[in-house]
C-alpha cells in the first residue's frame, strides 16, 4: 500500500537560485469550505493547472489534509476563526499553503484590530517559504481581507499590518501576495500591497456567472512573461465554490 505523503511543514535550507530564470504558477481559490466543497473535484480542477503553490481561503483543515493527500502535496493550515466555539475545532475556519516542492517557515499574524477568534470579522495573513529542487525560493503570503460591508478603511488598516509582518522578514528570492483581497477594483489596496499586478485579472464571483474581481495574485515587478487564468463561469463551478479559481504564471 501507498504511504500517505508526508504533509506536515518541512525544514530546508534556502539556498540560492542555480538557474537564471525560474518559472511559476500560483493558484488561489477562495473554497467557501463551510458549504462542504466536493475535495475530489477541487483537486481534480486544481490538478489541471500544476502550481507550484495554492493559495486556498476559507477552509477546514480537515479540507486541507484531504488536498494534500489527493493532490500529493505539502501544506500548512492557519486558522482564522472558530465560528461556533473552540470547543468545536474541526469546525474551525483558516487559510491553507499548499505546494509540491518543499514548505519551510510557514506562519501566521493576526491583522485585524483585535477582533474575537470566534468572529468572522477577524482576519489574518498566512506565509510560508516554497523551495523549489532547481534551488529557487519564494516566500508566499495568503489573504483574505475584510469585505465591502466593513469598510475600505478596515482593509487598508490589514494592508499596512500586513506590510510590517513583511518588513520583518528575511529575504527569499522573491515575494508574492495572493488571495481573497474583496476589493472589487479599489485600487488602493492593490497599490499598498507589496508586489505588483502585471496584468488585471477577469471576475472571479459568483462561479456561476463572474461580475466581482476579489481574487488576486501580486507578484515581484520584475517578473516577466506574466499570464492570468480564470475558468468561465457556470453551475458546475459555483457547485463547487461561490469563487472561481484564478492562476497566475510568470517567470523571474
């Protein structure tokens, strides 16, 4: 029988790239994982792209470990808030890394201002260290910032939260930015945020018929031959999520 892969984070040492270019594929996916999202057909659509990392919103880790075990993949799960209490953890909402190649310094920090752990309203970013075998590195942050009905005000406060958790760090070879970032097209988020938006992403909500962009990967400005992929809307997709999943390649 097939052992299970090994899911839990891994310790590597970051070395520097060996290559002159490396190219990527970063997927994020808000999962709606309250709504019991089919794992088997997340991993199947997510499958079809190969990233290099995933950064699932909105998810379970028990939806988390069953992911990575079908798509052979190493992750780390933050959680965000127990939303009945936390006596219940497996109902316990959080943000999810995943990737094939190997997951060091993984971490979380709150970003909202103090709101309660059993409240939706609070927020968090989530990172972690992607090590590639062709020795490249990138450090991945995971977002989910507070929506409309909070006020931009609240998501820019995350931002710049967020913007000294990334100050603190060390240095990788790059830094990318992705999630759930509910702006729907208030550019001041996007400006605050490290990293850049090469190309305008399409709409990402509802799945079944797209009008919202809420999804977003930043990557470094000097990334070149940059893509963005969104599959069309439909049933079939919102029967998986209320959001589509977006995928963004680019080489460094």
């Amino acid at each position: 029988m097939r052992e299970p892969p090994d899911c839990r984070p891994q310790s590597v040492e970051l070395v520097p790239a060996e290559l002159t270019s490396a190219e990527w594929a970063v997927t994020t996916w808000n999962l709606h994982g309250a709504a019991h999202p089919d794992v088997a057909r997340v991993a199947d659509a997510l499958r079809t792209e190969s990233p290099d990392v995933v950064l699932l919103q909105e998810t379970r880790k028990s939806q988390a470990v069953a992911l990575a075990k079908a798509l052979d993949m190493r992750f780390s799960w933050a959680p965000k808030h127990f939303p009945y209490t936390r006596l219940l953890p497996p109902f316990a909402e959080g943000l999810t890394i995943l990737t094939p190649h190997s997951l060091a310094a993984a971490g979380h920090a709150e970003l909202s201002a103090g709101a309660s752990k059993s409240s939706w309203k609070r927020r968090i970013v989530q990172w972690a260290v992607i090590g590639r075998p062709d020795g490249s590195n990138l450090r991945a942050y995971n977002l989910h910032l507070s929506p409309h009905d909070q006020g931009a005000d609240g998501r820019r406060a995350e931002v710049v939260r967020l913007r000294a958790v990334v100050a603190e760090h060390g240095d990788v070879d790059a830094e990318i930015v992705g999630g759930d970032f509910n702006d729907d097209r208030d550019s001041s988020v996007i400006a605050a945020l490290p990293g850049i938006e090469h190309l305008p992403p399409p709409p990402t909500c509802p799945a079944a018929a797209p009008i919202k962009v809420l999804d977003h990967v930043l990557v470094p400005p000097h990334a070149s031959g940059v893509s963005v992929t969104v599959p069309g809307g439909d049933d079939r997709w919102a029967a998986i999520s209320d959001h589509l999943p977006l995928t963004v390649r680019f080489t460094l």
